[in-house]
C-alpha cells in the first residue's frame, strides 16, 4: 500500500488541510483529513483528483499548429476540415498509435486520468476495411495501455455527408460504416476494453448530419455505455438542419431520441433559451471543448444559464491542438465573462470560480464517461499534484492561481494507483515523443 499526504487536497468541492490518501490495488482506501505525516508517506503541497477528458481525436494532434495560414478567403471550420483530412488520409496504422500515444501522455501530464476517444478513423488510406476491420480500434487501445491513461472507447459511426442521408464525400472514405460492418466493430470493442484495464466501451454517432434517424434508432441498442453525439457546432449546421426536418438539431435530437443522463452533447454551441432548458431537463451532459471551440470558432455555449437549470457538463481536448486541462477550464470561463461581459460567471456567489469550474467538470466527466471520480475511498486513485516551488501561493485560492494565473505546473499524476508522472514528465516521454516526431516530420514531407 503507497499513502501520499497532501498539506491541501481537493475533496468533494471544499480544499481541506492535512488529508492521508492510501492507495491499494489501484484505487482509494482511507481518506483523512487532519490527519498528521507518517514515515513512508509521499509528501505533496497540493492534491487534486484526475479529470476525465470527455472528448478526443487523438488522430489531430498532429496537425496542431499547421492550419493557421489564413486562404484567399474568410477562414472558418469547414476549411480547417480540409487541412485536417488531408492528414486523416493519409496515416497508416503505426504512426496512427504513436500520434495517440503522445497525446494520451500529455494528457496524463496536463491531470486528464481518463480520455473519451471518439474514433472515426476506421480504414485504409483508399477507403478499404483492414484485414482485421478493427485495427485503429486495437491502435488506440494500444496507445492508452502504454501511456496508462484510463480509455473509454467510442467507436463512431459515420455514413453521410449531410442531412437526410447525403452519400459521402471521397475525404470522408476512411471514416465510413454501415450498421452490419459497424456492428462488428462494436463486438471487437467490447474484446478491447474487456482485455485493458481501466477501459471501457460506449459509441458515437458522428452527428445528425453523418447518420439518418433509423440508423440512429439502431445505434443506441448497441450499447448500454455512454452515447456522444457533435450537436449543432456550427451555424451552418443548424441551418442544413433546419432545412432538412424544420427544427434545430438539438431540438431534433431531443424530440427523435431518448436522450438522458447516458448521453454527452457535444459542442452545442449554437442553442436557444429553450434548447438549453431541454437540454439541461434531460440529464444529458454538455461536452465542452473551449480551447477547439475557439481554435476553430465554433461560438459559446450559454453555460452559465445551463448550469443554472440544473445542467452538466465536462471539457474535452477535441482536436488536442493545445492540450491542457488548465486552459480548457480558463476559456470556458472567459468566453462567458465575454459574452455576459461580467466576471466570475460559473461560480455562486461566495464561491471561488476555479473551484467550481473544476469540481463541475470533474462529475460531467465522470458522467458522460461512466466512470468514477474524486478523492473518495473506493474510487479509483487518480489523482495529480501541482508544483508550487516557483510561485507565492495561499491554499484558498490556490485553483484560481493555477487555472487563471501563471507560473504553476503540474508535478506527479497517477492513475489507477501507477505513478505516471513525475518532475512535470512522464516516465515514457523521451521514447513516445521522438517516435511523434518521426511520425509527423514523415507526414508533413508526404503532404
């Protein structure tokens, strides 16, 4: 048994002092606070459980940064989707695990414990299924037990361009399934996350313009896990939708499915008053990814209103072309400050923001994972320390320094009990990352 003491730890939504945190077989045992420092025990200054990372294309991450040159025109989503299919296209199997594997460890070193990898790049660079149609599944898998990260797989499906059952574009070729071929990629799910540890399987519909209603129907009986949609991203979206069935998407979704407390919205950016009561009435989780939303502007979810009406939501790395719990929690803040132009938005008052910036996200996420979170006996011993050696810090308002601040890095991580991360690095990073840049260097030549 590891016990680690906390001068401060995050437990529940209130920083106590003092707190002694066994760890047995991966998860939580005793949890105490005021407790005094034995000999053996690993000593940290401040504590914070891991936060799952509710949505991911790990396959992105490798062009962060390469879609920044403005065209001849207004630059929007639908370009940078351009950029970003000519890289989907063009990765094969091995540079595909070893683009994952990188961004899985910097999300272990940036306090993510748990990712939602929502994978819809199934096949061959022509558009063909691998002789085992589940190879990138088996990838990704891969990627997540070499960097330790805990893996909630989310298969997606994806058959259409646009709404009403459009056939697909040629970019799209490797991300296509029909519900027999997708069926069996499911059952190999299923082997997946029985065999890696800490894993589990839920699936996407891509979103409502990749799949039709009775496509739609059939997926949410193939799973009891967890279902992420993109909703209702992109004001060109709503409007195709509207075009195609009279109604918003998110409105749409809510009236055709039975959406509840299983299902992750993601995006939503684009709702109204009335999307969002329903929205937030349903149970469903909103998956908010601040820094892609804003790398690709995408708009602002009305968060404070939805929090307000009893909603959920978690923060995700999306396109990881920044990955960084700390940021995704700053932007979300910011960009409601900006639309309410006010400040301190999230938050009730008499409470510190980044607590409660964090502690929201911290049960969304678990949610729309169906995971376990927290400093709580029992619950699996994910956990990050932050590095306080550079900075003057005060423990009341030590989240809102590291969230809205400078200076603070993150120092330790463990998942599952395993010490991951150690001095801000993680223990596999000098191997993984000189693979990413072989993979990438070799990517960007070919293109």
């Amino acid at each position: 048994m590891d016990v680690i003491f906390a001068d401060y730890a995050l437990v529940g939504d209130e920083i106590r002092a003092n707190v002694r945190i066994s760890i047995a077989e991966g998860r939580l045992g005793s949890v105490e606070v005021g407790a005094q420092p034995q000999a053996g025990d690993e000593r940290h200054a401040f504590v914070l459980p891991g936060m799952p990372n509710l949505h991911s294309h790990t396959f992105q991450r490798a062009i962060a940064g390469l879609a920044e040159t403005r065209g001849p025109g207004a630059d929007s989503f639908w370009s940078w989707r351009t950029v970003m299919y000519q890289f989907g296209l063009s990765m094969n199997p091995d540079q595909l695990e070893a683009i994952a594997a990188q961004a899985f460890m910097e999300m272990v070193e940036q306090g993510f414990s748990r990712v939602g990898e929502f994978h819809y790049l199934h096949h061959d660079r022509d558009g063909s299924l691998y002789a085992n149609p589940a190879e990138h599944l088996d990838r990704v898998a891969a990627a997540a037990g070499a960097t330790g990260i805990g893996l909630t797989m989310l298969p997606v499906f994806y058959a259409h361009s646009g709404f009403g059952g459009l056939a697909p574009a040629d970019g799209q070729r490797r991300f296509i399934h029909d519900l027999d071929q997708f069926a069996r990629l499911m059952e190999r799910g299923t082997e997946i996350t029985r065999e890696l540890p800490g894993s589990n399987l839920g699936l996407a519909p891509h979103s409502l313009r990749a799949v039709t209603p009775e496509e739609l129907s059939a997926l949410t009986t193939m799973t009891t896990g967890p279902i992420h949609i993109h909703v209702a991203e992109q004001v060109k979206e709503v409007e195709d939708c509207i075009a195609w069935s009279g109604v918003r998407p998110v409105e749409w979704l809510l009236d055709h499915a039975l959406v509840n407390g299983r299902w992750c919205l993601v995006h939503a950016t684009h709702v109204t008053e009335n999307e969002v009561t329903a929205m937030a009435n349903s149970g469903a989780i909103a998956g908010l990814c601040p820094v892609t939303e804003a790398n690709l502007g995408d708009g602002i979810f009305p968060a404070s209103s939805f929090i307000a009406q009893g909603g959920r939501y978690g923060v995700g790395s999306d396109s990881n072309v920044s990955i960084s719990l700390r940021e995704e929690l700053q932007i979300l803040e910011y960009s409601q400050r900006l639309a309410e132009r006010s400040r301190n938005v999230i938050a009730a008052p008499g409470q510190s923001t980044g607590v409660s910036l964090f502690t929201k996200a911290l049960v969304g996420g678990a949610q729309a994972l169906q995971s376990e979170s927290g400093i709580v006996s029992g619950a699996p011993a994910d956990l990050f320390s932050l590095d306080l050696s550079n900075v003057p810090w005060s423990a009341k308002h030590m989240i809102d320094q590291w969230i809205f601040g400078a200076g603070i890095g993150i120092d330790c991580a463990w998942v599952r009990g395993r010490k991951l991360v150690s001095g801000g690095r993680h223990v596999g990073r000098d191997e993984i990352s000189a693979r990413f840049r072989t993979v990438v260097s070799d990517l960007m030549a070919a293109g």
